[in-house]
C-alpha cells in the first residue's frame, strides 16, 4: 500500500489541478535516447576494441557515432511525433466535419459511450445534452473515446532535442576513459557504461510497475549484452584480417 499521496485533494487542488490540466512529459524521450547512446556508442566500442584498434580510433568512431547517429535518431522521433500530430488533426477534422454533416449520428455515438459507462435514463439523456451542447467538448469527448487520442500532443521539435541530447550525453561516457588516455581505458569504460545503463534503466520504473532496481538491471543486461556481441564480432573479424 502507498504510505503518501502523490497531490493534494482539496477542492482547490482539484481545481486547479483540471483546469492546468495534464503535463506534457519528454521522460520517455530521455530514456530511449539515454539507452541507445550508450548502447551503440559502447558497442562500437566494443567491437573496435575486440579488432584490438587504438584509442584514438576509438575516440573518433565514439564521437562520429554520437552525432551521426544521435542526429538521425532525433529526427526520426521529430518525425514520428510529427505524424501522430498529424493523425489527431486529421481525426479532429473528420469529426469536426461529421458534427456538422450528421449531428444527430454523432450525438447517438456520444449516446453510446455513456451508455456503455452505465447511464441510463434521464442521467443518459443530461450527460448526452451537456456534453453535445459545447462542440470543442463533444469533439474532445469523440477525439479520447472513439479514437483514442491523448488529452496533450508533444511538441515534435521538444521531443527530438530532449532525445538528441540526451543521447549525446549517455553515448559519451563510455568514451570519457579513452578520450583522458588512460593507460588501461577498457575496464573504466565499462564500468562508467554499466553504471549509465542501470541509471537509465531506473528511470523508466517512473512509468513502469516494476521497481527500479529491475528496470535498471533490464537495461544493464540489454546494454552488456549488445556490447559482448559487438566485441566478438570485432574479435572474430580482426581473425580474418
């Protein structure tokens, strides 16, 4: 059981709480360009160290990887946010367009879903009239409930700059052993890895039920395992040289 509420229940919490009405998140974006910076960038790593190449080029793969690699990322989530922008508003239109064609059609739909919540009778006929009574309400009720829209849409150019730095940041630490020369960077590399990817992996149990330890040790698995199959293939590949 929680032993604290997450905010308050006074009335005026409440209210204001609706009316400021739901915080757009980029934690998500955070973590998924977090886990694949450090994952690709140690994995190359990896692989270049399993070839037995030098520092430097390591250094120089590290560093093209981050940027190319977190560039191309970061535009593919502007990309795939800009489409499902791109679906609501197509979907908001389609409604829109069919509140106006065939209200009466639209206004058993909205009839419909309270049904389906229980109400019935009068309480049915006053849910159906209040809401269909205000047409940025009755669209947003059809928007969430027919289509199954969120409430808020992230911004596109948000979500990619939160990935890309995100991923720039991670996928360098890996690097940061190498980049000072250390005389033996291979072990602190892989240390400062494996501590980035249980870090990350601990932030997704913010939107996850497991706890935080398992989602950390998840993404820890994941990240060493992606980089042993990078350095045994860098290993069996400087064989055939």
């Amino acid at each position: 059981m929680p032993h604290r509420l997450e905010h308050g229940h006074q009335p005026s919490e409440i209210a204001k709480r609706l009316r400021d009405g739901p915080r757009v998140s980029y934690l998500r974006d955070w973590v998924y360009g977090g886990i694949d910076g450090t994952v690709t960038t140690f994995a190359i790593m990896a692989g270049v160290v399993g070839a037995s190449l030098s520092s430097s080029v390591v250094v120089i793969l590290g560093i093209a990887n981050l940027l190319a690699d977190g560039f191309s990322m970061a535009a593919a989530n502007y990309t795939g946010t800009k489409a499902e922008q791109d679906e609501y508003q197509q979907l908001r239109d389609m409604e829109e367009r069919h509140v106006a064609l065939a209200p009466e059609g639209e206004r058993e739909e909205i009839r419909q879903i309270f049904k389906a919540k229980g109400f019935e009778g009068d309480a049915l006929e006053t849910a159906v009239g209040v809401i269909t009574d205000h047409q940025d309400r009755w669209i947003d009720m059809m928007m969430a409930e027919e289509h199954g829209m969120p409430a808020v849409l992230r911004s596109p150019m948000k979500a990619a700059i939160m990935t890309f730095v995100s991923f720039v940041l991670c996928g360098a630490v890996p690097l940061i052993p190498y980049a000072i020369l250390l005389p033996k960077p291979e072990l602190p590399s892989a240390t400062m890895a494996g501590i980035t990817f249980f870090a990350i992996g601990s932030l997704r149990s913010r939107w996850s039920p497991a706890p935080w330890w398992r989602t950390g040790l998840e993404t820890l698995a994941i990240g060493m395992l992606a980089a042993a199959v990078a350095y045994l293939v860098g290993d069996f590949l400087r064989g055939l040289i």
